[in-house]
C-alpha cells in the first residue's frame, strides 16, 4: 500500500467531518462523495424555489410528466 498526502485547511476538515489525521482513500472518498452530494441537492432546492417547483403538487407533477413523455412520443 502507498501513501498520499494531501494538504487540507481547518475550514474543509470541518466541512467534510475529518476527524482524524489519517484516513483510507475510500473513506476520502466517500466523505467528498457526501459532501458534493449534499451541494448538488442544496442547489437542486434553490432551483426548485427560484422556478416554483416546490410549490407543485403530486397531481401537477404527474400531469407535467405526462404531457412531456406525449410530446416525445410524437417525434419519433
């Protein structure tokens, strides 16, 4: 096994939830996987808001993906 050092602020050890000194690269990994995860559906939210998606309901969704997949139908 190899070592990787890589130099990371306070700040990030915090952001990402690093306790420790010395961390396996799939613990790495997964904790940078958590955290854009996180930024993407933090993003995603605001999107929603700033178009009203999130004011939507079920019915309104479902009829929006109806009509868009008969729309695609028809340009086949």
């Amino acid at each position: 096994m190899r070592t990787l050092n890589i130099l990371i602020s306070d700040i990030e050890l915090d952001k990402f939830g690093i306790k420790k000194d010395t961390i396996s690269f799939s613990e790495f990994v997964d904790l940078v996987s958590k955290e854009l995860t996180r930024q993407t559906l933090n993003r995603c939210i605001e999107l929603a808001e700033k178009y009203g998606l999130d004011k939507m309901t079920l019915a309104q969704i479902k009829k929006g993906v109806k009509a868009i997949r008969k729309n695609a139908k028809g340009r086949n």
